[in-house]
C-alpha cells in the first residue's frame, strides 16, 4: 500500500516537472525546432529529459511579464 503512494508521488512530481519544463522551453527564444526538440525529449524520458535540460537547455525567456500589476511589490 506504502508503495503505491510512493509511485503516485513520483509521477505526479514527474508531470509537474515536466509541464514546468515544457513551458519554460516553449516561452524561450529559441527556434521551433529546437523547442519541439526539447519538448519530444522531455516527454520521452521525463527525469532524464528534465536533467539535461537543466543543464544544457535554453535560458531566459522571449517576452517578460509587461503587466504593470505584476510589477507591484
């Protein structure tokens, strides 16, 4: 039964690091075809994916938040 929640956790750890992986590569500046790229390897191979990635993948993103509420302190 402890098993179980065990897996659960880790697949749901999985998926929002995947989704949050996801979306960091789509709001990059880099060409579709390497952002498809990165998204097929991540969904692929999520933990893997996720870890290189991480330390080989696009940086900062294309557009910052304009919106002057998300600028209020």
């Amino acid at each position: 039964m402890q098993n179980t929640y065990l897996w659960i956790f880790l697949a749901v750890i999985a998926l929002l690091l995947d989704l949050w992986v996801i979306n960091s590569v789509w709001r990059s500046d880099k060409a579709s075809g390497s952002k498809a790229g990165w998204t097929a390897l991540v969904v692929l191979l999520p933990f893997v994916g996720a870890a290189i990635w991480g330390v080989a993948g696009p940086r900062g993103v294309a557009k910052a938040p304009s919106s002057s509420e998300h600028s209020k302190g």
